[in-house]
C-alpha cells in the first residue's frame, strides 16, 4: 500500500529514462518501459491484495504542498480508486506489449506513453482538488504527441481535435473547482483544495451557484467520458491513434472522465446533481443507442470500435446517475471491464489486422479469409466481440447487468432503452465480426490449393473487389499474444467473479462522501 | 526632504554596477578586444554576465529595506524580487549572444543591455513619478536601439524606427498624465500623492489623468487595443532583443505600475469586484484586459511567422497580467509577480531557441521549425517545456500563475462581477490558445523535413541558459511557494 504512489514516480522516471535509451537503441527504449509498466503493475496488484476495503479514503501521503491558496500533496485510495489503479497496470503493460513493433523515435513514443500513464495514476490516488487537476492534464498533453506523430488516417486533424476537448473540458472543470474554493474562502474559514473541504465549501453555495458549477465540473470532465454530444473527439481520436494509444485512450483516459464525474462532481454538489440528473441520465441512453447505430454502418473497421466505446461508456455515465448503489458499483465495474475489453479490441483492429493488412476498409478486409489468414486474431476477436456484447463469462456482462437493474429502480423506460443498447451491441460486434473476419468463408478443411485466390496481378480490378496479398502475414507476435492473454484473462475473471472487484466498490460507495450520489442529490 | 546622499549611494549600488559594468565593457572593448576579434564578443559576455551577477548581489545584500532619500526610492519585497528577476532574465538574454548572433559592434549591444536592465532596475525601485519617467525612459531608449541593431536587415531598421515613434508617442501621454497628477496633488511622491488623492474625490481633471498614464502603460506592456507595435517589433527585431524586451522589460514595467497604481493612486481605483461597485482605474484596466485576451488570442489563431505568433500570444500574456493587476486588492502582489516573472523566463527561452535556430539557417516561418526534434533534441526538449508553460499547462509554471490569479479573481466577487468573468473569458482564452501553441510544438516536434537538415550545433552558453529556463520553470512550477511565500 504505501508502495502505491511510486506507480507515479516510476512511470515519470521510466518516461525519461526510456527518452534516454532510445538514443541508444528502440530495443532498450521498448526494455525500459515494459519493466515500468510491469513493475508497476506489480505494486499495484501487490497493494490490491493488501487491500482492506473500508469506507471512505485511505491516505497513503499527505503533505502541505503549496501555502496560498492552500493545497496539500495528498494521495489517497478507496475500492473504486483501486479497481482503477489495477486497470491502469493492466492496460498500460498491455499497451506496450502491442507496440513493441514502433520502430520510428521509439523512445519518444515510450516517453510520451509513460507520462501519461504516471499522470493516469496520479488522478486516481488524488484526494486533493487542485492535484486531481494537474495530474489529469499532464495525462491530455502526451496524447497529443502520441497521436499526431505515430498515428494514421488524419492523425493531426485527430490530435488537435482531442487535445482541444480535453483542453476544454478541462478548463470547465478548473473555473468550477476554483469558483468553489473562492466561495469557501469567502466565509474566513480556513480552506483547502482537498475535496473534502471543497465538498463542505459547496454546502454553502446557494442553489443556483450550485446548478450553474455543477454543469460547469459535470461536463467538463463528461467531455472526456465521451458523454453524447461531447464525443465527437472520441471516435476521430481513437481512429487516429496508434494501437498502444488508443488503447490506453479507451481503456483508462476515458475513465478518467467518468472518474472525475464520480469522484468531484456529483459528490461536492449534491443540489445541482438533483437538477441535472434527468437530462445527464437522457444524454447517456441517446449515446448508448446513437453512438451504437453509427457504428452499426462504419466502413472503418477503428471507427466501428471508436464509437462501441462510445456506446459503453454511455452504460458508466448511466450508471453513475442513476443514484443508487447498484447502479453506481456497476458503473465502476464497467470502467473496468470496458478498460479491458475496448483495449483488446483495438489491439486486434489496429495492430494484429490493420499493421498486417494494412487496410481497416470492411469492403476490402471482407474480401479476405482473414479468419484462415489470422486466425489467431479471429479468434481474439470472437471472444473480445462476445465480452463487449455482454456474454455471460465475460466482465461486461456483470456490469451491464447491474447497471440496467439499477436503472431499472430509477426509471423503467430508461432502463429499456438502455437494453435495447445492448441489443445494438450486439448487432454492431456481430457484424463487424462476420464482415471482417468471416466474409469470404470457404470450405471446412485446411486451407488447400484450390481455395488459394488468384494472384493479385491476374485479378482485374474492374470486378471491385480488392486485391490482397497471397502470402500469409506474419504470424502474430509473442508480445501480441501475452497482451492478449492478460486482458483475457482479466475479462474472464472479473466475469466469472465479479465480487472481487465489487468488495471492493461497494463498501467504497458506503463512504459519507457518496451519500448524495446514491440518494439523486437528496440529503 | 533630508538629503542623505549615503543611503542614496547604498539603495542604488545595483545599478552603479551595471552602469560601471557597461562602461568597462566599452572601454575594454576599445582598448583591447577589438584587437582580438575571435574573443570579442565572449569577454563582452562575460564582463555583462559579471556586472549582472555583481548587480543581483548587492540589491540582495544591500541596503535596509524601507523608502530611501526621502521616499525616492522603496526598497521592500517587490522591489527585490523584481530586480533579482530582471537581472536574471538579462543574463539569460546574454548568455544566448555567443553563436547566435551575428551583429556587429557586439560589446555595444551588450553594453545597451545592461544599460537597459539599469533602467528596468530604478524602474522597479522607484517611488516617485519623475524618477519613474526617467527609469522608464532610460529602458526604453535602450531598447529603441536595441530593437534596431541589427543593420544588415530593414526589418530591424523598421522595428526600431516603429517602437520609438509609438514609444516616444505614449512617454508624451505618460508625462502629460503625471503633469495632471502633479497638479491635481501638488507633489510627485506617491505617499503624498495618495494623501492628497485620499481627500478628493474623483474629478474629470482626475480621470483625464488616469486614461492618460493607462494609454501609455498599455502602450509599454503591448496591451490592446495600443498593441499594435508589438507584432511588427519582435518579428523585426534581433531575437536576443526581442527576449529582453518581451521579457525584462515586462516584470520592471508592471513592476513600476503595480507602485503607481495601487499604493499610490489605490483611493480612485474603484472596483471590479461587481457591477454596482464604484468605477476607477480599474475599470480601464478590466477593458485593456479583456481586449487583450480577446484579441491577443485571436489574433494568434491566423499567423504564420513565429515570432508574430508570440507577439500575439505576448498580448494575450498581457491580458492576464492585466488582470492580476486588478486582483492585488484581494492576492496582493504575489501572483502578478510570480506570473510575469515565470512568463518573462519562458519567453526568453522561446526566443533563446528562436535565436539559435536563426543562426542556423533562418527562423521566421513556423516552418523554419520543421524537423528541430532532428536538428538538435535538447533545443526541441526546451522548447517544448517553454511553449507549454506559456500554453498554461501544469505542472509547469505558467500554469500555477496562471491558476493564483484566476483564484484570486473569482475570491474578489465570484462571477457577479468584471473580475470573475474576465477570469472565465480567460480560461476559455487558454484553451483556444492551446491551438496555436500545440501548430508550434507540432512544426518542431512531429513534422518531418521533406529533405535532409543540418544539425544544429547548440553553444554551449546558450544551451546552459535554456536548460537554465526550462528547469526553473518546471521547479517553480512544482514549488511555486518559496517565490510567492516571499510576499
């Protein structure tokens, strides 16, 4: 446990460190930050199992940091943020292990890559207002560089576009947080930026001030939630990023939207919640189902998968303000299943199919047997698809479930269009599935000459259908395939039991700090 | 007033060491290296960044703190912080001249820096309207020069010809304004003027006199809507003059001000608070700050030169210090301070690398910047840090100033009056500024040349004063307090 803030410090030590040894080699770069990750990872499972779920936070540092205004150097976790930090390690060391084939300015990429990670989990153990705030945009400006460097299609339009939301949003969330903090000083009360202090300065608030910085917070972190209509970074984002990066974009950067929602907004103002909450609870069904139809008719096999994260990440916003226990333990649950599961799609959109076939057209990727050709990714792909629809087994079946049961208390009409979504889910994956795997099935039986196609040369290209290489592609990569058993792994085992992760959340959300939450805002 | 010619000579040793130092420079100049032309300019260097270092010391050590020759001069904690900050910033600006620059008559410009800095030094010390004039006089005049050193190049010719004329142009408003003071208070000292100011009320005479000295305080700090010169001075300028009057010159000029302003004219300064407080000087300064931002920030948005884009952006900076000038009734002097200071070192460095990289082949384009990540790492490290302190990104240090004035603004009224909306306009200001700082980083980090480019090599003065700045502006960054406690 009191391990846990080196996560921080190691992963801004390994960026550098990594910067350095990719002067040397990419090999070097790749070395140093696989053993960041994993030695992270380590202390952040050997944290977990020391783990004593309790009400409310549990301080690991806290120190006077800056004298006026003043703010402290405190780091601290309850259940959610450890469910999160776990996530992190997870998705972090999963990520590098899908981008162990970035040859150009490796160490850069790694460098980039580990400052956001360091900044991730500086959000999710900051118990101070101000720290939450500078950990969260040391986390934006990486992605930034990662994308409009190592990205692909449109990578600079992609990059901006993210940053300036980011940004944006971010800039919402610090007029909110200081508001506040100037209203709590204003009383001559001695005040911090800690939340709890911030929380008793909101009391104080007159209603309407409450309403208005609400919003201001609410949306501002909901922007990078990708709460509809403040998505539209998401899919262009994720399409544009690296495999690694958009991993990570979908796996935790996301989550620390959802996590600020959870964490700063609807816990400081419970009365701007109560007023909000119909429409934030409206704005996420209209996401689960938009956002799961758009991706219904992509021809871009990323954009597909950009807007499903869309879509589940409308499940965690739903979850969040559906004011009960329930609702809230499976919105958490679903951060980190969707962690999981989104990375492991696009580990296999982006860099087992795309980095091979070098195409994410449906079109042309259904012209391939790609399920003979890769089967490997198929097959990852089969049980990933299966997980995000919500197959009993897999982690997003629990979450979803719980969600929809607490939504259900709340309000039975949104719980319904709220299972439609999953219905929709279920089209989207299954038709990404067979579109771009199974298009072109063949017989049963091994792959024999008589199945071979043509050479492409002797294919004319007047019938509209795409050539593709005869040649197998490379075989897929012992990294591939260890990132790949990890986020299973993980998958599976939240699904099949869910509780370890919800022991951990539900006596979390027991702490005073959530009441409001889980009453809509009511004291 | 009891003459004491002593304390005088004590309170002004700083800048008897400039003005010694840059006289030594000439004479050596004369003398001796002129003859040795390969070390010329490194002994002019070293001879500046020695009365400097001299400089910074005795305003350190020196002189008990208080009104001095009969409340001339103050000496307290802005004083010094200003002082030790100018210097700072002049020594970073000299130490960038070895390898990149290729003006002739090099000790001259050295010389004129330090002259110029002993001007922004009594500009940060003085008490007194006619001293303050004449600090600001001397500063300006050197700068005027300084902007047109470079002969080689018209630019520079117009730069300094178009900084003079609007320059001269505000002193006449400044002193036409400190005339109306005078006579509305009968004395030129501050602590007089504020007794006197404290029995009258407001007057149309007295407003007249506050537009004025305003008009030319937002003329000095290239506030809008009197901005104009600065796009075309720190394009044509040479770029080490350019840091030093983009930086430097800040820190003395809101220095002198902040004097002006809030100790001495405190009593007709209104409110921005709220709506339905009382208006005064704060009023225009509220205006001056919303323009700047507005325009400042906008104006960036459509530029293609780099150097215009950090004159707008300089523009913008000024928007917020404005601001930060509005809030010294709720913060104090601290975050205005802290702000220009930790603004004045990320604009040296930002032109420290513009400099370095004109010397190598050109830097006036954006797309001059394309390809520095290959050129030379560490000069796309630093700049990287600069852009971003300047861009307000935590934990660098342009964000914390950034975030104690916003603070303080919303502390003085919340949002039910000028200052806390001018504190939402300016956050939202910074996230459109984010756009133009992230099309610089993105030319020098993520653009690759079309063709093969010559590495830079980096001098190493040069490189030690850039890694310098980017150092403390992440160190005060992640430990604002040591600067901002010492208020």
């Amino acid at each position: 446990m009191t391990l846990l803030p080196y996560t921080i410090y190691l992963s801004f030590a390994g960026a550098l460190l990594s910067l350095a040894a990719g002067k040397r080699s990419a090999a070097a770069a790749r070395a140093v930050a696989l053993l960041t990750a994993v030695v992270c990872t380590g202390i952040s499972l050997a944290a977990a199992f020391e783990f004593k779920p309790i009400a409310g936070l549990q301080t690991l540092v806290d120190l006077p940091w800056i004298a006026t205004p003043a703010i402290h150097y405190h780091l601290a976790v309850d259940g959610i943020s450890m469910t999160l930090i776990v996530l992190t390690g997870l998705a972090a060391t999963a990520g590098i292990l899908f981008s162990w084939n970035i040859e150009e300015r490796t160490g850069e990429f790694f460098a980039f890559y580990l400052a956001l990670i360091g900044g991730v989990y500086g959000v999710f153990m900051s118990a101070d207002a101000f720290l939450f705030f500078v950990f969260y945009e040391i986390a934006i400006v990486p992605k930034y560089f990662l994308i409009a460097n190592w990205g692909s299609t449109n990578r600079e339009y992609g990059a901006m576009k993210l940053a300036l939301y980011s940004f944006a949003g971010s800039g919402l969330v610090l007029a909110g947080l200081v508001w506040t903090y100037a209203v709590g000083s204003a009383t001559g009360a001695p005040i911090t930026f800690g939340l709890d202090d911030l929380a008793r300065a909101a009391l104080t608030l007159p209603a309407h001030d409450q309403i208005i910085i609400f919003a201001l917070v609410f949306f501002g972190f909901a922007t990078l939630a990708g709460l509809f209509p403040l998505h539209t970074w998401a899919p262009t984002g994720h399409v544009a990023a690296p495999t690694g990066a958009s991993m990570l974009l979908a796996g935790v950067v996301m989550k620390l939207g959802a996590y600020g929602c959870l964490r700063v907004a609807l816990p400081l103002f419970p009365v701007g919640f109560a007023y909000w909450q119909t429409t934030i609870a409206w704005l996420a069904v209209i996401g689960i189902i938009y956002a799961g139809l758009v991706a219904l008719v992509q021809q871009d096999f990323k954009f597909v998968i950009g807007y499903s994260s869309v879509s589940h990440m409308g499940f965690v916003m739903l979850g969040l303000v559906a004011a009960n226990e329930r609702a809230a333990s499976g919105a958490v649950l679903q951060m980190f299943s969707h962690g999981v599961i989104a990375g492991l799609l696009f580990a296999v959109v982006g860099r087992m199919v795309y980095e091979r076939t070098h195409t994410r057209q449906l079109d042309a990727l259904t012209a391939m047997p790609l399920h003979r050709l890769l089967p490997c990714a198929a097959f990852t792909f089969v049980l990933a698809g299966l997980a995000s629809m919500g197959m009993p087994g897999f982690s997003g079946f629990p979450a979803e479930l719980t969600i929809l049961i607490g939504t259900w208390q709340m309000s039975p009409l949104l719980g319904l269009i709220a299972a439609v979504g999953v219905l929709v889910a279920a089209a989207f994956t299954l038709r990404a599935i067979q579109v771009s795997f199974f298009g072109k099935t063949g017989r049963a039986g091994p792959l024999g000459p008589p199945d071979r196609e043509p050479e492409p040369a002797a294919r004319p290209a007047a019938e509209g259908v795409i050539a593709f290489p005869v040649a197998p592609y490379p075989p897929i990569t012992w990294p591939e395939k260890l990132g790949t058993m990890l986020l299973l792994g993980a998958t599976v085992l939240i699904g099949l039991k869910p509780d370890l992760l919800l022991n951990w959340i539900i006596p979390a959300l027991q702490s005073p700090a959530f009441h409001a939450v889980l009453k809509g805002g009511s004291l | 007033m009891n003459a004491d010619y002593a304390e005088l000579f004590h309170a002004l040793l700083p800048e008897t060491a400039l003005v010694c130092g840059a006289l030594f420079i000439l004479f050596f100049d004369i003398l001796w290296a002129r003859h040795h032309s390969t070390d010329r300019l490194r002994f002019a260097v070293m001879l500046g960044l020695l009365g400097l270092a001299s400089a910074a010391y005795l305003a350190i050590d020196g002189g008990t703190p208080g009104p001095q020759f009969g409340g001339v001069l103050m000496l307290d904690m802005m004083t010094l912080v200003s002082r030790v900050g100018v210097f700072a910033l002049g020594a970073l600006t000299l130490a960038l001249l070895p390898g990149t620059t290729r003006l002739r008559h090099s000790a001259e410009f050295i010389a004129i820096v330090l002259f110029a800095t002993a001007g922004f030094s009594l500009m940060a010390a003085s008490n007194q309207l006619l001293l303050g004039f004449l600090a600001l006089e001397l500063a300006s005049l050197s700068l005027y020069i300084l902007a047109g050193f470079d002969k080689s190049r018209p630019e520079s010719a117009e730069a300094g010809l178009k900084y003079y004329l609007l320059g001269g142009m505000s002193s006449a408003f400044l002193l036409f304004g400190f005339s109306l003071l005078y006579g509305l208070t009968g004395s030129i000292e501050l602590t007089h003027i504020a007794m006197a100011l404290h029995q009258t009320s407001m007057t149309p005479l007295l407003a007249i006199a506050l537009v004025m000295v305003l008009v030319a305080f937002g003329f000095k700090a290239a506030a809008a809507p009197f901005h104009l010169w600065a796009p075309d001075v720190y394009q044509g300028a040479p770029a080490p003059a350019t840091a030093l009057i983009a930086s430097a010159s800040k820190v003395a000029g809101f220095t002198l001000f902040i004097r002006l302003l809030w100790p001495g004219l405190h009593d007709v300064a209104g409110s921005i608070a709220s709506t339905s407080a009382p208006s005064g000087w704060l009023t225009i300064v509220a205006v001056l700050s919303a323009a700047s931002l507005l325009l400042g920030n906008l104006g960036a948005l459509a530029q293609s030169n780099v150097r215009r884009l950090l004159a707008y952006s300089a523009i913008a900076h000024t928007g917020v210090m404005m601001l930060g000038l509005g809030v010294i009734a709720r913060a104090g002097q601290g975050p205005i301070l802290y702000y220009t200071i930790t603004y004045g070192l990320a604009t040296v460095g930002a032109f420290g690398v513009i400099a370095v990289v004109d010397a190598n082949g050109g830097c006036q384009r954006l797309t001059d910047l394309v390809g520095l990540h290959k050129r030379s790492p560490l000069l796309a490290g630093c700049l990287l840090v600069f852009i971003l302190s300047l861009a307000g990104v935590p934990p660098l240090a342009g964000f914390f100033g950034k975030f104690a004035i916003f603070t303080a603004a919303f502390q003085l009224g919340g949002i039910s009056g000028p200052a806390g909306w001018l504190a939402l306009l300016a956050i939202a200001m910074s996230a459109i500024g984010l756009y133009y700082y992230l099309i610089i980083l993105k030319q020098a980090l993520i653009v690759q040349p079309t063709d093969v480019v010559a590495p830079i090599k980096l001098p190493l003065p040069a490189a030690f004063a850039l890694f310098t700045a980017a150092v403390l502006l992440i160190t005060l960054g992640v430990f604002p307090s040591p600067l901002l406690g010492l208020f």
